[in-house]
C-alpha cells in the first residue's frame, strides 16, 4: 500500500489534471499515478463493505441481538475474517472477552393507569406510553404512587442547578422533561446552548431519579429535544432488552422506568389542573421548584421473562514492535435490535447502516493494517456487545480493559457510515474535545475536505456511542461521521438523506442493506481514520483532551503510571 498521504491527495488531484497545460504533461502523469492508485485502494474498499454489510444486515444473522443465535453467527463471522486476515486475537489467546448480561422481555399487554379526582385514564403499550425495569426480576410495579413534575430532572451542582430541591420524591413517580434547559432556552450560557449535555441524555435521568430514590420514572417524548420519533422509543424499548449483569439484581434502580407520548402528557397534566406548556417554559428558568401533579397517581404492573447469559466483545490486535504495550483501539458495535414478534409485518430489525456499516469497516481498516504491517504501536479491532442496550460493549470493556487506560493512546469509533457518496466535509461529534482532531483536519486537508461542527448537537450523539464509554475513562477518543455537503448534489440534498434516514429508517426495520449504496464516501471517511491511526501508531507522544474538556483531569492523573 502506498502512503496514505498519497491517496489522499489523489482522490481530488483529478481538478489539478483537469488545468494542466500541454506542457505540463510530465507533471501530470506524476499525479495520475497516485490518483489510480487511490481510485482502485478506494473501489476495493467499497467491495469490502459491500460484501460484510450483505451478510451482516441479512436475515439470516437476525438482526445481531446479543445472547442469541444471531449473535454466534456475528461473533464467528468476525472471528473468521481475523483469522483469515492473520491478525492475531486481542485478549490473550482467545478473540472473545465475554460480557456478563441479562436480557428482560416486558409483556407487552402492560397498562398504565393514571387516577385522581378529576382525571382517569387507561395508556396503551407502545402506542401512548412504554414500560420497563432495569431490576432484573419476574414481576415489577408501582401501585397508587404519588406524581411529581421534575423539569429536566437535573442536579448539577456546577451549574447551580437543582430540579430535586426542595421535594421528597421516595417512592413516588417523576415526570421528567427530554433533553437538558440550554436547548429550551437556546441561550449559549445556560448549560451548552443547543448543544446537549449529558444531563439531558435519557440515561442520565433514570440515573438521577433513582439516586432520589424515585419508585417510577417517565420521560415526556418530543421529537424536537430528542431527536427522534416515537417509533424510535416504541421500537427500542419493546421487546428484548439488554443490561450488564447485576449482583444485586439492579434493585437499586427504580422501580418503572418508561416514556410517555407528548399527547398522553398534556393530558396528565390538564387532568391534574396543570397546563403542560407553561410548567414546561418554567422548568427551563433557573430557581424552578418541582410541582405535583395533584392527586392523580400512576400504577403499573410489569411481567418480564429474564434470561441470563454471556454476550461477547469481539478483539483482534496488530501487536507493535517497539513500543507493544500502547495502543490504539478501533471500536465499532456490531449488535442491533434483533427479532420483535410483536411487530406485524417485517420482525428483523436488520441493523445494515446501524452498525453493519461500522463493523464492516473494522474488517476493512483490519486489511488495511495487515497489508500496511506492523508498527510501532499495537492497533487493536474492538468489536462491542450491546451499544444499543446502553453502550454495554464498550462500558464492560472499560471496566475490565484488556490493555491497560493508561497506554491506550486512542479511541477511534466508527457508528453508521455513509451510504449516499462523497462529501467535502466531515462533522466532529462533540467538537473541540481533544488533540486527535487535530490528526482528523491533516487528513481531511490531504483529500480536500474540511471540518465542520455538528449540525444537530442538540441530539447529544456525543453521548450516544462506544468512544462515550473511553472518553469517560480519560482516553482521547475520535468519533466523527461524513458530512452532508454531497460533492455531487449540494448541502441540501446531503441533509434530505440525512434527515430521511433518522425519519424512516433508523431503529427500523427498514435500516437493510441495499446494494446500490454508493460507499464512496464511506471509503473516503475510512482512509482519514486510517491515517489518524497510522499517524499515532508511528508517534511516541500520548494525545490529550484540550484544556477545559471533562476528561482531561482524568487522563492527566493516568499519565504517571505508564512506564
């Protein structure tokens, strides 16, 4: 392989040709060679992803729920691939590390019943609200107990902010806002302005209630501040659902966890004597004081099968030659929803773009390495378990690292690629965290590209994949995805493909593989994450988060126990 300096240069070298005069020729067979180099590295990429994508998305792997038939299709298939590659397994001798998980499946005739005085009402299963548990037990309820309006449901002593002052909400029911106060307001000095915090990632509130000791918590859903549809939240959360293993059977969780349509919301709170839309404005000023919604109270009772077992992390390493003991980790989940018997119609959840694409891209960057051979550094494939039951995959893994935090110089994350082309630019998830992307803006220069920040960053993505699980270890962790300046057909039809994938077919099983993708751009975003690799797999020096990040303390109290 050529360096990748090289290829990068050629993919748009064609515009220079293009000008050179006759008697330029000589410097224009210079350039042409590269740019067929780089046009065939490139088409033989596409091939790959192609090929991994089609067996990846099939039927046939049902979707890739872990701790199911799918999942030892998947896990073997990627195994085999290694193996033929021969790269090495990254975990000892085995390519396995195994997750410890309970599956918990809700029967789906659960009823929510809201009662007071004024107000009584029946909400369907996944049409008006969803139900479930994190304790990992049979049977799970909350009977007669008392609701509480808790704004964004944030304590953020930081931020002098505390939605939970003042109210004693042990053993009631909360009902919490989507997303965090900065994106109601759209104030830049309050919290991060659009862009999302982690206090407004759903996980987060659950987190909080329980530590208030909430029996049930409910999440008001709204497309804007989410991010996604309901269809997203009824189709996530029916049907199998994935949690780490708990000693204590997550009793220390609440109670009932779920989500409530917007319509189901506003007429709660018209039923307590509340208007929904002004509580919701107030909520998003700092000094709100949580309010209860009068006499109505909520009972539910859930019924779960739950089956315990082990999922599998999927590890390969490069080993380096001189310095072994550091490495860069590549990440890509290689889970999706699975089989849902309750849906009528199409039941797999095929999971093609989220994440077959991603996973296809490790087996391709994997070849690339190999042919590449060794360097310094150790470049390590890590395909994760269970990112779509909560980033489990990759939180085990930083629980129990197979390479030491501390000699891990990077993460580089790869979730859903681009199937619709080249781009001219490409977005930093959670820009100006750390020095890597320092390394992505070479690279992207190198092809003609340019860094641009998020366009939806109140959707908190950032928050919402594997690198999230690194990053909060304190290991510099790049996750960045194609932009949506089509080279061929402009910005807006970029976002058109863009917003109709969030629109109809992520977490769908609509998201298939299609073999007319044009993974051009997928191939373009696959050369820049290699160079950033072989970059840092050359270089001796660690790569740190810039000054003011969250993680920076964490990885500068790590740099003194490396040798």
């Amino acid at each position: 392989m050529k360096p990748l300096q090289l290829l990068s240069l050629s993919l748009f070298s064609s515009a220079v040709l293009i000008n050179c005069s006759s008697e330029s020729n000589e410097s224009a067979e210079q350039l042409a060679e590269p740019m067929v180099a780089a046009a065939s590295e490139t088409a033989e990429i596409q091939a790959l992803l192609h090929e991994h994508i089609a067996v990846l998305a099939s039927d046939e792997f049902e979707g890739r729920a872990p701790a199911t038939p799918g999942e030892e299709k998947t896990i073997n298939y990627l195994r085999s691939k290694f193996e033929a590659l021969g790269i090495g397994p990254g975990n000892g001798d085995s390519y396995f590390q195994s997750v410890s998980v309970t599956e918990i499946t809700t029967a789906s005739d659960a009823v929510l019943t809201f009662s007071g005085s004024n107000y009584d009402a029946e909400l369907e299963y996944a049409t008006e609200m969803i139900v479930g548990s994190q304790q990992q037990i049979p049977t799970t309820s909350i009977v007669d107990s008392e609701l509480v309006f808790v704004g964004y449901g944030v304590v953020a002593p930081e931020r002098n902010w505390n939605d939970y002052a003042g109210i004693d909400v042990v053993g009631k029911t909360v009902v919490i806002l989507v997303n965090d106060p900065g994106y109601a307001t759209q104030d830049p000095d309050v919290f991060n302005g659009n862009a999302m915090t982690y206090y407004g990632r759903w996980t987060y509130k659950y987190e909080e209630a329980a530590r208030q000791g909430a029996a049930g918590a409910l999440i008001v859903h709204e497309t804007g501040p989410a991010g996604y549809g309901w269809e997203v939240v009824s189709g996530s959360w029916s049907g199998p659902q994935i949690g780490l293993q708990a000693d204590n059977l997550n009793t220390d969780k609440n109670d009932i966890e779920g989500w409530l349509t917007l319509d189901s919301a506003e007429a709660l709170f018209a039923g307590a004597g509340l208007n929904y839309q002004q509580l919701k404005a107030t909520a998003a000023q700092p000094g709100f004081t949580a309010v209860p919604l009068g006499d109505v109270t909520a009972s539910v009772t859930i019924q779960n099968s739950v089956r315990t077992s082990l999922s599998q992390n999927v590890i390969a390493m490069i080993p380096g030659t001189d310095r072994a003991e550091e490495t860069i980790i590549y990440t890509a989940h290689w889970d999706h929803l699975g089989v849902n018997a309750e849906l009528a119609g199409d039941t797999i959840y095929n999971g093609a773009a989220d994440n077959a694409t991603g996973t296809a891209a490790l087996l391709a960057m994997a070849k690339m390495h190999a042919d590449a051979g060794p360097a310094p550094r150790s470049v390590v494939f890590l395909a994760v378990t269970a990112e779509e039951s909560g980033l489990l995959g990759s939180r085990w893994y930083a629980e129990h690292p197979v390479f030491p935090l501390a000699t891990t110089v990077a993460n580089i994350n790869i979730d859903v690629l681009n199937t619709y082309g080249p781009t001219h630019d490409i977005v930093v998830v959670g820009n100006g965290s750390s020095e890597l992307e320092a390394y992505l803006e070479e690279a992207a220069t190198t092809q003609g590209r340019h860094l641009i920040e998020e366009p939806n960053p109140e959707r908190g993505y950032y928050y919402r994949s594997d690198h999230f699980n690194f990053a909060k270890a304190g290991v510099p962790a790049l996750y960045a995805e194609s932009g949506e300046d089509s080279v061929e057909f402009g910005k807006e039809w970029g976002a058109q493909q863009a917003q109709d994938y969030n629109e109809n077919r992520y977490h769908a099983p609509s998201d298939e593989y299609d073999p007319n993708w044009n993974l051009e751009g997928a191939a373009q975003d696959i050369l820049l994450y290699f160079d950033v690799a072989s970059k840092l797999s050359h270089e001796s020096s660690f790569p740190n988060w810039l000054e003011g990040n969250e993680f920076k303390s964490i990885r500068d109290a790590t740099s003194s126990s490396r040798p």
